[in-house]
C-alpha cells in the first residue's frame, strides 16, 4: 500500500514537473508571453451529424476570393463549388466565375504556351507562379490554403483531449484548424506592430492582418465584421480541405445503424441456437 502511494506521488510530480517545463518552454518561445489555445467556436458542421451552411461557405468564398487569392493559393478545381455538399453554385455560376479567370496552357500544335479563358475543370490559378516568386515579394511563401483548415492544429492537453474523441456532450471535437484559423484572424491586437499574433506560436507572424471590418461586401444583409469575416472563411477552407465531410457522416450513420442491427440479429440467432441446449 505504502509503495503503491510512492508510485503515485512520484507520477503525480512527473506530470507536474513537465507540465511547468512545457508552460515554461513556451513562455519562452512566445518572448515570455505564453501563447494561449483558441477558445472553441460553434460550428454548424461540428459532431457526428453536422452540415455547412451553404450561405456561410459562399460568403466564406467570397472573403477568400477578395482577400486570401491575393497572396494563397487554392488548388481545388473551380467546379467542386457547384459539387453536392458544398457552397451550393449553380453550374453556369461556376462557368461565369472560372471564365474570370486566366489559366497559362499549352503547348499547342505549334508547341507554344498560350493564355486561355478558365473552365470548371480548372484549379483556382496560384497567384505567383512558384513558392520562391511569393518569397521574394511577400518576404516569406504563403502556405497553400487547399488542406489548411485539416493540417494546423494546437494541443489541447490531458485531459480534454480525451474527452475530444469521445461521443459526449462537447466532444467529438475535430474543429481545431477552423478555430486556430479564426483565432490567428482575430489575433492581431498590437496596433503598433502588425505582425505580432496572440495565437500564433512565438506571436510572430509574416502575415500582416488581412481583415478589417467592412473590407468585404456581404449581399445577404450579414454583418460585415471582423469576426464574422474570420468564422466564414475559416468555415470555407474547413470545406476545401474536406468537401466529402457530409458524405462521409452520412455513410458513417448508415454503417452504425447496420451494425447495431446486425448485432441484434446475432445475438437473438445465438439465443435461438443454444435455446435447446442445457448448461
């Protein structure tokens, strides 16, 4: 009994002792500022049933488009907007939009490169021809936004990450990218330096804020906020990054549902079989 309570104490001041180091540790990298998790946000796609809002994801697009396609590249076809499950263009709003575009193709019969209208089929056209292009302008090469929202994450610690992949109230929690998104967007609170972030590690970043209140115009009569702004477009690349989100929850229903009655089905044939059967 006395050495069980040993070992516990001991592992109780192992935990201590790392979680101070790792406080501490980052502390340091943020210049004694230490660098706090994004608090998280309401999603209407978030758990095991959610969906987006198209009018959110077109809105979304439309500050991606008049904002982010400036320095960020989007290498998704322009036809996945009109795709099931997405912001919900129509077709020929598709064709108009890619027509906008200019898409460098070729060679052709004579073997030379030509300039052409955009089609559907097309992936939104980088806005530098190449990542060392966009260094050289930007100071730094802005990171393609196609799997954004799925590949930057924060640790969250013991012990919400445990309840995170549990099927509970408040978990099941897969949002992280959309929320660091929305919290580096409206992290920037340091009017005398642009590229100090509270959420971004080491609270330097490259980026200088991009939003500004009424810098988008919204048609549907949404406030044109830094907030909103922020929610809609992180919403949008969560979509970029995974457009089949819906499909894959509608199937998921559909396999849990086949195999709550398929273990129904085997465990009544069990009782049938060994009914007759004397233990």
């Amino acid at each position: 009994m006395a050495f069980t309570k040993k070992i516990g104490i001991a592992a109780a001041a192992l935990l201590g002792a790392v979680a101070f180091s790792n406080l501490t540790l980052r502390a340091e990298e943020g210049g004694g500022h230490e660098t706090p998790n994004p608090t998280r946000q309401t999603w209407s796609f978030s758990g095991p049933f959610g969906t987006f809002d198209r009018a959110q994801l077109q809105r979304g697009f439309k500050v991606y488009k008049e904002v982010c396609s400036n320095c960020h590249e989007l290498h998704i076809p322009i036809r996945t907007l009109a795709q099931p499950g997405g912001p919900g263009f129509t077709e020929d709003q598709v064709k108009t939009l890619a027509a906008t575009y200019t898409v460098h193709d070729g060679p052709n019969l004579q073997g030379e490169m030509f300039d052409r209208p955009g089609r559907p089929a097309d992936v939104f056209p980088a806005p530098f021809p190449n990542p060392e292009a966009a260094a050289a302008s930007l100071g730094a090469a802005p990171p393609d936004m196609s799997l954004l929202a799925k590949s930057i994450k924060f640790e969250r610690g013991f012990p919400a990450f445990v309840f995170d992949v549990l099927p509970i109230p408040g978990g099941m929690y897969q949002e992280v990218g959309p929320d660091l998104i929305y919290a580096i967007l409206n992290g920037y609170t340091k009017e005398d330096d642009p590229n100090w972030n509270l959420y971004f590690p080491g609270h330097k970043i490259a980026m200088g804020k991009p939003l500004a209140a009424g810098q988008v115009d919204y048609t549907d009569g949404t406030p044109t906020t830094l907030e909103q702004y922020s929610k809609d477009v992180a919403a949008f690349l969560y979509w970029a990054a995974e457009p089949s989100l819906e499909q894959r929850k509608r199937i998921g229903a559909r396999v849990m549902i086949f195999l709550l009655v398929l273990a129904g089905l085997l465990y009544f044939t069990k009782k049938k079989i060994w009914a007759d059967v004397a233990h």
